[in-house]
C-alpha cells in the first residue's frame, strides 16, 4: 500500500494550525462592540412586580430609531506608547497604588459593615442612609472597581446581593433619572463588560432597571422627566417634561441607554436618547451662545432660547463629555456626536476658557462661566468649579479621536489649572467652588499683588482697605483667588480624572507626581474609621469632616487613582469606547475594558493590573500569524493536490497484475512528477502474496 510521506503525515497539523490562524484574524477583525442578534430574553415577572417591558404608551414612537450599521471608522491612536521603568521608579509606583487599595479596602468593608444594600454609608457615624432610589447605589456603582483591583471574592458577593434588589419599584416619589441611570444603570452595563459577560445577572437587571427608566420617556416630545414621579406611569397617567430642566440631566443617558441596547439587542433604549440627540442637534445653534447649550431648558416645549447662562460646569458637564464618547461607542458610524462636540468646543475655547492672573504668571487655563447679553456681548464669571476639572480630560481625548492636535495644549493647560488650585489651597485640596481673576491677554500678565487686593475687595462685600489684609488672612484667600465661595470637597473625581486621562495620552511622568500630592492630602484629611468624608471648609486648619461619602468616592476617585499608579501596555488596537459614562478604553487583544465614566462626567478607566510581556508582543506576533496562514494555505493545497494524485494511482495500479505494478508505479509517478523513493531492503521483486511498502516522497515537486 501507499504510505503518505512526512508531509503528508503533517496535514493535519497544518490545517489545525491555518484554522486557529483564520480564527485569529477573523476575531480581531470584529468591531470591539457589537449588537446582540437577538433581544435579551426578560425573565416573567413575579406576582408582586409591575412589568415595565409591558407597559402601555401613551405617547410611542411610530418607528424606532436604530443603532447605527456599517464600517466602524479607524479611530487614531490615543494612548501614549509607554517605555520600560527602573526598578526605583516600579517599587515607587507600586507603594503609591497599594496605598490607593488600602483606602478602599477601608471603605469597602466600612460600606459592607455598617451600610451593606444601602445606597451610601455615613463614614463617621457608621450609619447609612438610601437617596438614590434605596437600590445599594455604592454596592452597584463600585462593581467596576472591585474587580479592577482584583477584588473577585468581595465582587462575587456583590454580584449575589444584586439578586435580591428589586428595581421595579422604590420608595422614592421621584426618581432622579440621570443619577440612577449613571450609578446604576453604568455600573451595572460597566461590571458587564469588563467581566466580559460572565455572570448574567448583571444584563438582567440592568434591563430591568432600564425598563423602568424607559417610561420616563413617554412624553409628547420623547424628552424625559428628569424628575420622574414614577408611580404616575404605573397609574398610566399622561407624563410631560418639565418646563425647568437642567440640561446635563436632559442629555447624558446617551452611553448608557445606547450600551443597553447593544448588549440586550432592544432598540428602544437607543431610540429614546437619539431623539434626544436630534433636539439637541437641531437647537444648539440658535441658543444664546451658539454651539453650546444654555443651563436650563424648557424640556416640555423643547425651547433652549430662555436661558442665557452657559457652562461646563455644574448641571451642565456631562452633556458635553459624554459627545466625544458616544461617538466612540458607535465606532464612528454616527458622525453627529462628532459634529455637536466640535461646535460645542469651539464656543467654549472662544468664551469659557481663560487663563487668570497667578504669582509667577503660570501657564494655566481655567473653565469658567458666561451670561449672555446679546448676540455680541457676553460676562465671564471667573468661577472655578471642582465639576469643570473633567474638561482638561475631555479636550485631551476629543484632540486625539478627531485628529485635533492643536487642542492637547488646551487640554494640559486645563489640567494644570486643577493641579495649581489643589497645590495651592492651604490642605492642598481644591473647593467646590472660588474666583479668580482673568488676564486680558492669552499670552499672560504680570502679576500684581495690589491689583489682586482690589479684586478680592471687589469679590467680598465685607473687605475694605481698613480690614483688608485682616480678611484675607481669615478667608484664607491665597494669592491668585479672590474668593471662595463653596469650601467644601465632597470626594470628588474630575481632577484626578483628568489627570489619569492625559497621563495616558501625554506620558508625561510628572503628572503622576500630582496626583500623588492630590491623594496624601485627600486621605490624610478625609481618612475616617469606616472609610473617608466629605470635607466642610478644606481651608480650615484642619478641615472639619462631613459625615458623608457619596459613591462615587469608590466607584470614580478610587479607582482614578489606582489606574494612575497601574501600568496599561498599548497595542495598535488601542480605543477608548464609552458606555454608561464609562468610556470604555478597549485592548483589542484581550478585550480589557477601561473604562472612563464621564457622568457627572465619570471617566471610568478599567483595567488589569501589570500586563504580561506576551500582550507587548501582539503585533509581531499577529504579522508572523499573517504570513505564516499563507504559508499553510499554500502547504495544504499543495497536499490536496498530490492527494488525488495519489487516489488516482492507486485506482490504476490496483487494476493491474502485480508483477507488472512496479514499472507502471514509476511511470505514473513521472506522470504526476512525483520522485520515488524507496527503501533498500524493498528493491527487490514484488510477490503476488506479500506486497511491499513503497513510500512516495512528495516533499519536493520535480
């Protein structure tokens, strides 16, 4: 009989291996998001739950509006290419992100002992308190942080408490819809996609929870009640918006809501935020400031004309961070996003942003506020807010995704005037809210002490040039601020967040330095016996505490700060896609979600700490799997080919005598131009009763 040579006894070999190699290109070759096939399957209600998914319209939609189809656009490279570190600089940083785990361990086992299924713990008392909807609003929004700290056991009891939340109903009266679809809703969606979709149950209620919010939808105009009395839609009674409703609350369910409807394969939810986006579209140039949105809206009567104050800060923000991410999360498909953010940031750079007068004149840029008076007069309030800080995070990754390099020196300057509020407060944490003065030029001003004690006067009723220097030692007024008026800290995210986003963007070493500085002073003056607190004056010597600590504390400021101090490798697939406000920055290789929560913006970066050598290796390993399935496509069809060859010799030589095999065995070899060759102890005669093994050497073609 016919013995297959050496290469044909490796075919198998090969075609497993051409296989595996046509499955390697064919999975990187997937958008990193996609839709589900099928809508996510809602279990029966129990007997005691209204069924949302079921609920009547008043108000539906004759179409819905669907998730966008097609190529995803190439997004540019956002991530800076990181080189190797000394020894020192890794045990620093490593010291630096153990801390950071410390102070959550802390909290986390605060919240699990003394608040555990409450929405926040009181970190002084011990106590608990439920204000957003009594859902375990820390439990859920911190999903995403536990499990990025490799927390999989407290995660995993996290995830079997979730089974005994009911999100169809609450105690509440109104329901804040903005803040439930951020703390819930995002992290339900966020501990999903970073855990890849193992434990179900986080799908499943995130569309229970989003059946619910939906109906907050059911107006004449599609734009939701932002304060929703949610029992009236159970009543079935006709709902609208609100006459007065804040525009951050209006328009940041994008991500969310879109997310929801990739994952569960339900349209609705992307409908519900995309009619949103088209009002939006449609009004932002014929405000009072075009290109951005006034404050407050009249949602009932989509009119966007009456108000003339203009921000990104406070109940404005997250309606402009989230652009930039959405468009992210459609992989590009949709360039609406892309469109809103570009008007959006060019009114704010042209009116909002200014660079105040500082000793040593920094170079530094400050978000501040705007009323309109007409069409061409405006007032710069020179206010500067905690909440605004998420701009420098904002402009840094929009100047990457649409190729606007112009705008990363905007981003740094933002950045660099939280960081110089934070070093120069007396705790060396930044206030709520406080005043400075702008220069009249872009280009910088030469620093005046008297001229900044006329300001202060200007700015504080109660100064004047008796009392003058007494006041500003007893407002703790420092050189540059003329007045502060909110003293609180109420653990929040956006400056470290920012920090953390252009640290990855810039790989500039010395922000992490900043951020270091940020968290000993943060936790050595918020540091409590459960967890940490809110501050009340963060000028007083020292500040007093407040017996509160929002989730976000865990969920956002936490884990910023970790993911400073944790090392994220680049790959040519690197993206940062958004969900919930959680822009999602995506390793194509091993689907690591990172994710950047902008809501009240949120940037919710996620990932893996210390990522083996092997993943810096992926594009040269994935360039010798391209070549090397060519070469396997070639050796295989080259043994297909010889292979019937060989079935048609065998055919023919099977019809002949025996003895005369051999001969016609060489001449149909030279047929096929295959080169025999045989063994010595077979050259001799074949017999009729006992054939010997002849063996075909296919290894080279003649």
């Amino acid at each position: 009989m016919l013995v297959p040579s050496f290469a044909s006894r490796r075919t198998p070999i090969l075609l497993g291996i051409t296989l595996f190699a046509i499955y390697v290109c064919y999975f990187y070759s997937q958008p990193l998001f996609t839709s589900a096939s099928k809508p996510f399957p809602r279990p029966p209600p129990k007997d005691d739950k209204f069924d949302w998914s079921t609920r009547e319209e008043k108000f539906p939609v004759k179409f819905m509006k669907s998730l966008p189809t097609g190529k995803a656009v190439k997004i540019p490279t956002i991530q800076h290419k990181f080189g190797g570190e000394s020894p020192e600089d890794k045990k620093k940083r490593l010291e630096r992100r153990d801390a950071v785990k410390n102070a959550f361990d802390r909290s986390w086992k605060g919240y699990k002992d003394h608040a555990w299924l409450k929405d926040e713990l009181l970190p002084i008392s011990g106590g608990s308190r439920n204000h957003f909807g009594g859902w375990a609003a820390t439990l859920v929004d911190s999903l995403d942080t536990l499990w990025i700290m490799g927390m999989k056991s407290e995660f995993e009891e996290a995830v079997q408490a979730l089974k005994a939340i009911d999100f169809t109903k609450t105690d509440v009266v109104e329901i804040n819809v903005y803040e439930t679809t951020i703390r819930y809703l995002g992290g339900l969606l966020s501990a999903h996609d970073l855990t890849n979709g193992k434990y179900p149950i986080l799908l499943q209620k995130a569309v229970e929870i989003g059946d619910m919010l939906y109906a907050a939808f059911d107006t004449p105009n599609r734009l939701p009640i932002t304060r929703w009395p949610w029992q009236k839609s159970i009543d079935n009674e006709r709902q609208e918006a609100d006459h007065g409703a804040l525009i951050a609350e209006v328009g940041s369910l994008s991500l969310e809501f879109t997310r929801l409807s990739q994952l569960s394969g339900d349209p609705k939810f992307f409908d519900a935020i995309q009619r949103v986006y088209d009002i939006l579209e449609k009004e932002q140039s014929s405000t009072k400031l075009p290109g951005m949105w006034p404050i407050v809206i009249n949602a009932k009567e989509a009119d966007f004309t009456s108000d003339s104050g203009f921000s990104l800060g406070a109940m404005a923000d997250s309606v402009y961070e989230y652009l930039p991410k959405q468009y992210l999360l459609l992989g590009g498909r949709s360039k609406q996003p892309m469109k809103m953010y570009q008007s959006a940031i060019t009114a704010a750079k042209e009116t909002l942003f200014f660079r105040p007068s500082v000793p040593n004149d920094d170079d530094i840029l400050i978000s501040g506020s705007v009323r309109v008076q007409d069409a061409e007069n405006y007032d710069l309030d020179p206010q500067v807010q905690h909440l605004s800080c998420f701009a420098g995070g904002m402009v840094g990754l929009g100047s990457k995704i649409f190729s606007s390099p112009s705008d990363l020196p905007i981003a740094q300057k933002l950045v660099d005037g939280c960081i110089w509020a934070y070093k120069n407060m007396p705790s060396g944490i930044m206030p709520e809210v406080f005043k400075m003065t702008p220069c009249v030029l872009e280009t910088g001003c030469e620093w005046d002490t008297s001229e900044w004690k006329k300001e202060v006067m200007v700015e504080n009723e109660s100064i004047g040039p008796a009392n003058l220097g007494e006041k500003i030692g007893e407002f703790k007024l420092v050189p540059g601020v003329t007045s502060i008026t909110d003293r609180r800290y109420v653990l929040r995210p956006e400056a470290i967040e920012s920090i953390f986003v252009l640290y990855r963007i810039t790989g500039s070493v010395g922000l992490l330095d900043s951020a270091w500085d940020m968290f000993s002073a943060i936790e050595k003056h918020t540091k409590t016996q459960f967890g940490n607190a809110a501050l009340d004056d963060i000028t007083s010597d020292p500040p007093k505490q407040a017996d509160s600590m929002e989730s976000f504390w865990m969920a956002q400021t936490l884990k910023y700060f970790y993911l400073a101090f944790t090392i994220l490798q680049t790959s040519p697939g690197d993206l940062i896609e958004s969900i919930n406000s959680r822009i999602l920055l995506h390793r194509r290789y091993d689907l690591l979600t990172i994710g950047l929560e902008g809501f009240s913006p949120n940037l919710r970066l996620v990932t893996r700490p210390e990522d083996p050598l092997v993943y810096q290796l992926f594009p040269l390993f994935f360039f010798f799997a391209f070549i090397f399935l060519i070469y396997c496509a070639s050796i295989v069809t080259f043994e297909l080919f010889v292979w019937v060859g060989q079935q048609d010799m065998l055919a023919i030589l099977a019809s002949i005598h025996p003895k005369e095999r051999q001969g016609e065995f060489r001449r149909l070899c030279e047929v096929y131009q295959v080169r025999l060759r045989f063994e010595e102890d077979l050259e001799s005669e074949y017999e009729d009763d006992n054939e010997k093994e002849v063996l075909i050497d296919l290894e080279e073609v003649v």
